[in-house]
C-alpha cells in the first residue's frame, strides 16, 4: 500500500522555545521534475501540518520542506532522526509513517496529476481563456502518448477520432506525396477541424523529433467545444489563419462565381471557407434530392432551403451531402441582407455532425445481420 503521508514526531529537544517532545507535524505532498524538449519544470505540492495550538516555526517548515523535495515523495523518505536547522534550541524529528487506503491515495494522486497538468495547460493558448477548475475538468479527458521519430501519428483519408495536442517535439504535416506541409511543435493542435466537419483527415502526421503528445477523444472534444465557448473562438481563429496560407485560392474562386463538385470539396468545407472569410453571397446547390440554397451575410448564414425544408433543418440535410454541384452567386436579395442570422457556424457544424453521427449508429443496429 502506497504512503500518501508522514508524521514527523519531535523525539529530542535541546531548548526549543516553540515544541516539546511528542509534538507531531504532516507532511504530504510530491516534489516532480517535468522534462520537455526545450525546458525544464519543477513542480511541489508539499502540505505541512503543524500542532494547532503551538506558534509556528518557519525554520522547522522550511526543514521539512527541504527533506521532500531532496527525496521527491513522502513514501520514498527513510525512516531516520533528522535536526532542525536550529535557532536558539535544536530539535530532532523521527518520522512516522501513516497509510491510507488505496482509493483514497489513488483519489490524492489524481487529484495532484490534474493540478499539474493545468498549470502546464494554463501556457497553451486553446487553453488560456480557461480558469483553474474548469482546465481540472479538460484533464480528465485526456490521455497521453510518445511518439519517437518516423512515428505516424495519423493517416491522411482515415476516419477522425480524436484531437490532438502536442507537449513536445515536433511533427510533420504531409501531402499525399509525402511532401511538407508545415510543422507543427509544442502547443500546437491537430486533428480538430476533421472532427468537427466529419470528414476523413485531411493530411498525414509525422514525427520528426520525439514528441509527447497528449489527445483528448471526438465524443469528449465536441462536448469541450459546446460548454467552452472561448475554444469556439480559438479554433475559427486558428482555422482562419490556416486558410489564409492555404485556401486563398480557394476563397478568391469560390467567390468569383466558381462551379465545382461536392466530390472535391464537400458542403462543410465549403461553409467554413465562406465563414471564415466572411463572405456575402449565395451557395446553390444541385443535389440527388434536388436543388438547395444557403445565403451568407459576412461570413454568417441567414437562410437554408432544400427539399421543402428551410432554416436549421435545410441545412442539416445539405451538409450531409457528399455528391452533386455548387455554384456561387455574390449577390443576396434584400430580405436575406435584413434576416437574423442562423447561429454560429461551429455550433451548427458540430450540431449536424452530432445528428450524423445518431442516424449512422441507428442506421447500423436496425441494418439485418448479413450469414
């Protein structure tokens, strides 16, 4: 059984003007080095309990201190008299051991885990809008893996599952001829615009230095997004930027009036482009159902049309889609220029990935057993 914590008993006193013998002080607590790639960090959580009725004395604390951290946890201190540093008495103190059981160590362990990790979080930027508390909570939905160099962290075409974060080293982004994209180091995120569309991953990831990379599962990332809306708001802002240097080209034909293939470039990307670069104009569409609408007002929707349905519903169904044409129309007709908007463009994509994600489960358990 693990010893989450210790007793100092004073066993010898030679004029000590604060403890008699017996006086007893707890200690708890674990004094870590974290190593990453470019830095080093040390961390202690040493919790001390004094005799309540008694002045304290912050030399004796300090000594009790120094013994954690010179041995990095309570359980690994050896059972000897240790002195004071003194003052005008010097003092002795034996330790003595006590145990907890297991659950409540296992419970204290944890719980000191996830304090670590949020502060090492707290320097992240997706997560610098986030309190204390509320970074304890993202934690516990993590899991972490290392990678070691030519390690493939993800596949370009496989199914998305999870959001990525790395704590150090490095990876490559990749094209389908192995060819660099960019690189990616310590704080930054991957893998989070794939689970928000639904679409495959769109490039391969590459160790290219040791890397240490926590990741958090799509069920988990999606619920984060919903009751974090600041992450929201960092992500659009970090997919703009990608789009900049990648998506120009995109952009710029998309609103010059380009005709092209949901195949190439499926409805959710699409939306995001024209979100993201806050684009006015109507997206028309011909799909197997028949034809469809969605008309943007700086970057936002105001209205969807498809298949008799119109509004959230409309669009629900349009961003399903995966075969058929689109065109771009700048213009937008005077009652689309005054109507409200839909609703933010990531709550609506993750809502319809969710509604996805239901109709594919059912769609599976009602499917008749093939034999």
């Amino acid at each position: 059984m693990r010893q989450s914590e210790i007793i100092f008993k004073i066993t010898e006193n030679r004029q000590c003007p604060c403890y008699k013998n017996d006086d007893e002080f707890k200690l708890s607590g674990n004094a870590l080095e974290l190593r990453f790639d470019d830095e080093k960090i040390f961390i202690t959580n040493a919790l001390i309990k004094p005799p309540l009725a008694k002045d304290t004395c912050r030399i004796l604390i300090s000594d009790l201190n120094r013994i954690l951290i010179e041995h990095e946890s309570v359980g690994k201190i050896p059972a000897k008299a240790y002195s004071c540093s003194g003052c005008s008495g010097v003092i002795k103190v034996e330790p003595r051991f006590r145990l907890k059981t297991a659950a409540a160590s296992k419970i204290q362990e944890n719980l000191q885990h996830a304090n670590i990790m949020a502060d090492i979080l707290r320097d992240f930027s997706i997560f610098q809008s986030l309190d204390r508390r509320s970074l304890r909570d993202v934690v516990s939905l993590l899991k972490q893996k290392k990678f070691i160099e030519g390690d493939i962290v993800l596949n370009k075409g496989t199914p998305a599952q999870d959001l990525y974060i790395i704590l150090s080293g490095a990876v490559d982004v990749m094209d389908e001829k192995g060819g660099r994209l960019s690189t990616l180091k310590k704080g930054d995120v991957f893998g989070e615009m794939s689970l928000i569309s639904g679409d495959s991953v769109g490039a391969t990831i590459k160790v290219v230095k040791p890397a240490n990379i926590i990741f958090m599962k799509g069920k988990d990332f999606r619920n984060v997004l919903k009751k974090f809306p600041s992450i929201q708001m960092y992500l659009a802002r970090l997919l703009a930027q990608r789009l900049a240097k990648s998506n120009v080209v995109r952009a710029e034909e998309i609103s010059s009036g380009m005709i092209g293939s949901l195949s190439e470039l499926p409805p959710d990307e699409l939306v995001q482009t024209m979100n993201l670069n806050q684009k006015t104009g109507r997206l028309s569409f011909t799909l197997p159902n028949g034809s469809a609408e969605l008309a943007f007002r700086l970057g936002d929707i105001v209205t969807a049309v498809y298949n008799k349905k119109a509004g959230k519903e409309a669009f629900y169904d349009i961003i399903k889609e995966k075969e058929g044409q689109f065109k771009f129309h700048r213009k937008l007709s005077a009652s689309d220029m005054n109507a409200p908007v839909m609703g933010s463009v990531t709550e609506l994509l993750l809502e319809g990935l969710r509604r996805s994600d239901e109709e594919n489960s059912s769609n599976s358990w009602s499917s008749p057993a093939k034999g």
